[in-house]
C-alpha cells in the first residue's frame, strides 16, 4: 500500500544483511568474556537505528519482555554501578536476544577479539552504509542511530 511502510520486508533484508556479515566474520572468535556488553567497562556500546531497534523489540516481545532484574548478568568487577550491563544480557551471560541482536554486536567492537581470515573492521562500511539505507526507508527522512540502552529506555 502506498506510503506504508512494510517492516516485514525491511526487516527480513535486515536479517539478510546480518545473515552475510556473520558469514564474513564467522572465523573471528573472542573470549566471551560479555565485557562488550558491560558498557562502563569499554566506555562504548552499540548504537541502533529504527529498523535495528523494531528488530529487538519484536524478539524482547517474542521472549515475553525483558529479562527480569533477578535474571540479568551480575557485575564482574567491584565497581558495580559503573559497569552498565546490557538489559539483554543473562545469569549465564548470554545474549538472550542473541539471534536478533543489533549489527553493533555481531561486528566485534571489543578490543579483546581475535581476528580471523575474513575482511577487516574497515570492510564494514559497505554493509554500514546498506543499513543505513535500511533505515532511511525504515525511517522515512533518515534515522540518527541511538545508543542501544537510551534507545531501551533503560537510561
Ligand atoms: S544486545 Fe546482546 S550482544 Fe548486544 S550488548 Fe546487549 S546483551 Fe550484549
């Protein structure tokens, strides 16, 4: 229908463009240590734009919201309020989005991982720019990524 936007079909391009990118970056490893998840430990975190973003909150729905504070990752370091934990991230330290997780995550921001064969951090910005035109028609007019945890709401 003209002027609507269909975020099924949005969405199932995002999902193909993270589908090549995990395939680019499938030989790069990091030892899970969830510090990249831990955004007062790195001083950074992923930002989302609005087709990232309805891509989260559609699997934080399908999982029936987000994990309860009892069921949220502790601190690993005594300097607890500052260690800003993802919402998303579990007791067992996993992703608990992990499949729908935001391209920030699945491009090894972390400084601990280990590169594999595929192409460098430089080599992303083809796939930036794909998904910025994702959120351009997500969005019409353009869309400001946001960082992920004022994009929750959870600061
Ligand atoms: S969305 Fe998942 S992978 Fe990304 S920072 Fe949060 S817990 Fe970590």
């Amino acid at each position: 229908m003209s002027g609507t936007i269909d975020n099924d079909a949005l969405l199932a391009e995002l999902r193909a463009l993270y589908a090549r990118i995990d395939v680019l970056y499938a030989d790069w490893s990091c030892p899970s240590s969830t510090e990249c998840c831990r955004f007062g430990i790195t001083g950074r975190q992923p930002y989302v734009t609005s087709i990232e973003l309805t891509m989260v909150e559609r699997a934080i729905a399908k999982r029936g919201g987000m994990p309860s504070p009892k069921k949220r990752a502790l601190p690993l370091t005594e300097d607890k309020p500052r260690e800003r934990i993802c919402p998303l991230l579990n007791r067992d330290n996993q992703c608990s989005i992990y499949a729908d997780r935001p391209f920030g995550c699945r491009t090894f921001f972390c400084e601990r991982a280990k590169q594999g064969e595929g192409p460098a951090r430089s080599a992303l910005q083809t796939h930036v720019n794909e998904l910025r035109a994702l959120a351009e028609r997500h969005k019409l007019g353009g869309d400001a990524p946001r960082p992920l945890m004022r994009a929750l709401g959870c600061e």
